[in-house]
C-alpha cells in the first residue's frame, strides 16, 4: 500500500466508522499517546525497564496506531504525506549525505 493509498484508507475508514475526524488539537494529543505507549514498550524491551503484569507489548500495534493517527492529522490538514516523504528524503540526502559519513561516532 503507497502512503496515498494509507491515506484514502484511513478516511474510507473515518468515514465508514468513525463519523468524522476528531479535531485536529483532539488528534494532537492522541498522537502524543500513542507515541507514548511506544516509549513505554521501547523502554521495556530495549531498554532497562521491565514490563509489569498486564502491559500491552505489541510494538507493531502501537506503531501503527502512531501511523493511523498521523494520516488523520495529514488528511485533515490537507497535506499529502507522499509528496513531503518524497521531497524530506530529497533534502535530508543533499543535506546529510556528507554529514553521516564524516561522522566517526557512526
């Protein structure tokens, strides 16, 4: 599925299940949530924290929850998500090509 296709996905969806789209500050925040559960679940696997009794730990889940709500803001807020991956990778090339391989910490 291309990122255009994610989007039109996503708004079938909102608009077959979910009425309308939550405002975009609503969306914000749960944008920051789901962000969250993803630290909480990196912070876990990755890192030196251990999980608790009844932590979710599905980190595929919870990035995709991060993706959905991520289309949501772009679609409502007209952007096109394919276009500006495109041309970020472009900028970030000419800009950071050089950048990276000098870099002796890498």
């Amino acid at each position: 599925m291309s990122i255009t296709e994610a989007q039109q996905a996503v708004d079938n969806w909102i608009n077959k299940h979910g009425v309308r789209y939550f405002n975009e500050l609503t969306n914000m925040a749960i944008l920051t949530e789901e962000v969250g559960e993803v630290a909480r679940i990196i912070s876990r696997k990755y890192g030196e924290q251990s999980f608790k009794e009844g932590d979710k730990n599905d980190l595929g889940q919870e990035l995709a929850d991060v993706l959905f709500v991520l289309i949501c803001l772009a679609n409502q807020t007209g952007v096109d998500l394919q276009k500006e991956l495109a041309k970020n990778l472009e900028r970030k090339a000419l800009r950071d090509h050089d950048r990276h391989h000098q870099n002796k910490k890498l």
